[in-house]
C-alpha cells in the first residue's frame, strides 16, 4: 500500500442516486422556508412518501416509485424544485498505523494520559495554555457529523451525549463496532476526556454529539443525510457542528439538480447558523488551488469542458473551512519543528480558507523508524494526527484536512465556553481570526486563510 493510501485512504470519486430496491429518494425544496400540512397533502397526491420533514428549512425527504414524481411534484407552485438524491463519495482518511492504551504541551508533558504526548497538534495551537487559562469547553455542546462513532471508547464515554446522538444511514444506528475509524478519530481530536487513560482533545469537557451522515464502509453519503444531520444538530442545541467532510475530487456544480441539492444543504446551514451554531469544515484533500477550479479546461486534443468544482461542504456560505498543516520528522528535532507546512495533499486558496490547523503531513522522504515512548514507527507516520480509534482504548494516526477541521472546531469550543456556552457564529468567527497566527503573507492567503488558530490567545485576549 503507497504512502498516500495508508494516510488517507483516498476513494474513486462517484456518484449515484440514492435509491432502495423498490424507490428513489427525493430532495423536494418549497419555494419558502416552510412545508405545512397543505404542500405535504400534495406532494403525496403525486405519489410521494415523506420520510423526514424539515418545516424549519423548507425542505422534505421523499421516497416515490414514481419514476415521473420529480416532474409532477416540481410543477406544484409552492415546490422549488424535486429532485432526486445523489450519493457522493467522501474521503475519509483510515487510521494508517494503530496502538493499544498543570498541563505542558507534548512531546514532554508528563501527563498521565498516556498519549498525549503523541499529539503535537495541541502544541502547534497551544491547547495547554488555553487549560492553563481555566478554559476546557465546559459548557459548550459539538455535532460531529460523520461516519459514527465507537461509542464504547474510553476516552469518548465521558462526554458522548447519547440522548441526542442519532443516525441518518438507514438501517444503521450512530454507534459503529465495526468499520470506519474516522468519526472517533475526529470526535477524540475535538472532546476526548482528559481521564487519565489515553488522549485528550483540544476541549476536553465539551459535550458531544454524534450524528452519523456517512456510511462507515464505503464513505459515501447522501446530501438527504447531510441536510437532515444539519438540522438536528442544530435543533439538538449544538454549539459547533464539525463536517470532516470533503467530496473527492471536488464537486461540480454546473448541473441544475446537483445546484438544487447544494441549495437545500446550504438552508440547513443557514438554520444552523441562526441557531447559533458554527459550522466547521475540512478544505478536501484532492491538493486543489480552490481559487481556479471553476472555467473552461481544455484537454490536449482540443476538447474543453467547463468545469465548476467546490469544495463541498466547505465553500458554502456559513461555513468556515479549514486547510491541513504538519511537520516533517517532528521526532527528530521536536524543539525545532515547524508544524506549519501545508500538506500536499491539502486544498488551498485564498476565496475559500478561512484558517490552517494541525492536519496531519506524509511528506518526509525518508522511510527510516523514529522511536518514542517504546513505540516503533516509520518517522513520517509520527507527522500525523493521533486520536481515538475504534476500540475500548484503540488509537491510531491518521491525515487529511478531516484532521485538521476538528481542531478548530475544538478552538471554537474553548471560546463558547469561556462565553457561558453561548456565542453566535459570526462573533466565534471574529474571535477565531483575531487571535489566529498570521502566518503566511499579511491577512489573508491561500495556504492559512487568517491564521493557524492559536487556542491560548483565543480564550485569554
């Protein structure tokens, strides 16, 4: 297995209509930000059932046999549009290598966690000395919406609440004991509790919530998924909602239905912002200049198409959208690193980062083993991010900007809870920017949009 596969295990991009064996699901979009009892009455005259209604977006999921209710529902004057749902490859990076079981920042904290130590990510935004200031994310509530997670993990436990916690992939509930590692990986990055036994996340006493949108075998998920985990994270009083969500390759936009799909997900996050909840996302992994990806590309034969990609979720408006950062051969000179170098395989541009994070890097040459604490791993593999993993006390490293978004959403939940648990999207935002690193040309760029966030200046400027 290559490098680039073992970090992040990447995906064919695809696309296909969600369907079940005997019906298609349909996004059906009303014109207003409403769906009463008279729009549902003539949506099922037209042969649609509705599976989830969203009154507070205008939006219902439904499922028809019908192969012409898309156009017989789209003529009904109070509908936008009804079209069917498209499932989207994600990348979700696999846990490349695994082990089993007053703060200072690693690789010398003589915490009693005894991982902690690994995560050099908290010393790249100085997560201790927001700890040191009293700050931990008490009082602050983040949605992870990903893969699942693995409920029973030791370090997730203490802060996993259940009662909110919920599953929009049929026939899966959001606890996974099998498949994907990614959405404990992200949940322990973000929360892990600080008890003593392995890592701790950058907010170590905000409460979380997993809402399952992605299918922890094939990465794939619906925008149906999306939109619904959107609104019930929102509705379920989330402060921060976390997406470690980056279509492959990019997603094109041109086509009127996907337009219409990328339309009702941008409502959801729109309601979600109105209930104050920030939204972070992961900038996609494909090493794309997201300020070029939209024109006409010729091929060398002369054929030209006009190609109009986004990074989905994180180019939509309320959304800040995080590009990865890492080292290379940290354990060689761990005083000395710098772990601000963007990952090769990080996308960038200066229209669509809002800020750089710990994302993990693959990109040291060598392929000799860098030892710590007894642990024996390639020295590239000690340039990713560790987390959780699925296990009672499972970890594991992993890269990609879905590593990187967590810990700004981990910053984000240090500053709500210094603000009473409370504070809207837009005064996270500015604080987020303010106390960011400038790193890079002054203001904004491509690479670290505002700044590497800095969790210390965050809470104490």
């Amino acid at each position: 297995m290559t490098r680039l596969a073992k970090a992040l295990g990447l995906a064919v991009a695809s696309l296909a209509c969600a369907a079940s064996a005997h019906a298609t699901t349909y996004v059906v979009t009303a014109n207003n930000n409403s769906f009463d009892n008279q729009l549902v009455s003539r949506i099922e005259a037209a042969g649609g059932r509705i599976v989830a209604r969203l009154p507070q977006i205008g939006v219902a999921i439904v499922e028809s046999d019908n192969p012409a209710f898309g156009t017989t529902a789209g003529r009904i004057p109070a509908v936008r549009s009804a079209v069917a749902d498209v499932a989207i490859q994600y990348d979700l990076p696999a846990a490349a290598e695994e082990v089993t079981a007053d703060y200072a920042n690693p690789p010398a904290s003589g915490d009693n966690d005894s991982f902690f130590d690994f995560q050099w990510g908290h010393a790249a935004i100085d997560a201790a000395g927001a700890w040191n200031a009293g700050y931990r994310g008490a009082g602050a509530t983040v949605a992870v919406l990903d893969s699942g997670v693995y409920c029973a993990h030791a370090d997730i436990i203490p802060n996993l609440n259940t009662a909110k916690s919920a599953s929009f992939v049929a026939g899966q509930t959001y606890c996974n004991t099998s498949g994907s590692t990614h959405g404990t990986h992200v949940m322990g990055t973000i929360g892990a509790a600080d008890n003593g036994i392995g890592t701790i996340g950058v907010a170590p006493e905000a409460e979380l919530i997993a809402v399952k949108v992605l299918n922890p075998v094939t990465g794939s998920g619906s925008f149906a998924a999306i939109i619904q985990g959107i609104v019930h994270a929102a509705d379920a009083d989330a402060d921060v909602i976390n997406m470690s969500l980056g279509v492959n390759g990019g997603l094109q936009v041109g086509g009127s239905e996907v337009a219409e799909l990328v339309n009702a997900t941008a409502r959801a996050v729109r309601y979600a912002n109105k209930q104050n909840a920030t939204v972070v996302a992961s900038a996609g992994n494909d090493g794309r200049d997201l300020d070029h990806d939209s024109g006409r590309v010729c091929d060398t034969d002369g054929t030209c198409t006009t190609v109009n990609l986004r990074s989905f979720p994180g180019q939509l408006p309320g959304v800040i959208t995080v590009s990865a950062l890492g080292p290379l051969a940290w354990l060689k000179n761990p005083a000395g690193t710098d772990f601000d170098i963007r990952a090769s395989y990080s996308n960038y541009g200066q229209s669509a980062i809002h800020f750089g994070a710990p994302g993990g890097n693959y990109d040291y040459p060598g392929t000799e083993n860098c030892t710590f604490k007894g642990i024996v791993r390639a020295c590239w593999v000690w340039d990713m991010v560790f987390s959780t993993t699925s296990g009672t006390a499972s970890y594991g490293w992993s890269a990609g900007t879905s590593m990187a978004a967590p810990h700004v959403s981990g910053v984000a939940a240090l500053i709500i809870g210094k603000h009473g648990g409370e504070l809207s999207p837009a005064a996270v935002e500015r604080i987020l920017r303010a106390s960011a690193d400038d790193l890079g040309k002054p203001g904004n760029d491509a690479t670290f949009g505002a700044g590497r966030v800095n969790a210390q200046r965050a809470v104490t400027q």
